[in-house]
C-alpha cells in the first residue's frame, strides 16, 4: 500500500511502468468536470469517476481484489481509507470472480485521504474506502484498474 500526494508521483516511477502511467495519467487531466462513470484506458487498465456520499464503519467492509491493482485518487473532499493485510484478516465472503472481490473482516489501520492525495492497493492490500472523515461529506474520486500481470 502507498499513500502520498500527486505532486510527489517521481518518486513512484520506476515501481511498474503501468503505475507510473497511471499516476502521469491522473496528473495531466482535471477530472472535476467529467461525467460519473467508467472509461477505458489502455491495456486493459480502466478507470472510473465516482462521487458518493462517505459512510460509516459499520455501513462498509473490507474488501480485496486479486486481478486489479487499485489507484485511488480523490478529486474533492476527503474520506477515510482503512488498510490491512489480506492475511491479518478473516474471509466473510468467499472471491467472487465476476466481481474481483473477496470481502474479509477483521481490524486493520486508518488514515485520511485529502483532495489531491491518492493511495495504491495491491492484491495483498485489504481496504476499506469512502469512510466518513467527522460527518458524511461528498466525494469526487478517480480509480484507476491497473490489470496485475
């Protein structure tokens, strides 16, 4: 899991060259105005703009994927994100591949994501996003799928 602010991308090149796509990608574009929704991207990475109102705890879960490395990257406002090692945690619901997601639960860390932050999860990397940070706010958000080779 890496957690930093896009203005620090450089230090990220060279980790996986479709990572480091993803993160000039997010950089060079302003996802403000873009409609709600999935795009293509290339080679099989895709993206998707959401924006949503954050959650509690107990209205979310963790959750993993095993085909897709995620980058998350919040546009407006700020959630909290939880992490935890895919092994720390207990299966509540078996992977459903068509759906790249296994649900677990468990305990695991906390920390804020702020507009201009992003965070990498890796298959191993249990998360649990759109948390509220004090009281539910909206908030803009990209995710880029990056396909794990």
């Amino acid at each position: 899991m890496i957690i930093d602010r896009l203005e620090n991308i450089k230090f990220y090149f060279g980790i996986d060259k479709d990572i480091e796509m993803a993160l000039k990608f997010l950089e060079k574009n302003n996802f403000l105005d873009m409609n709600i929704g999935r795009y293509e991207f290339s080679n099989g990475i895709y993206f998707m703009v959401q924006e949503y109102k954050t959650k509690t705890i107990r209205e979310s879960f963790w959750e993993a994927h095993r085909r897709y490395i995620d980058v998350q990257y919040v546009i407006r406002g700020a959630e909290r994100m939880g992490y935890a090692n895919i092994r720390n945690l207990e299966i509540s619901q078996e992977y459903m591949e068509d759906k790249d997601c296994l649900i677990l639960s468990g305990d695991g860390d906390f920390f804020t994501v702020y507009t201009g932050n992003f965070a990498i999860f890796y298959p191993e990397d249990a998360h649990m996003p759109c948390l509220t940070v004090k009281e539910p706010r909206v908030v803009k958000k990209v995710v880029v799928k990056i396909p794990v080779e």
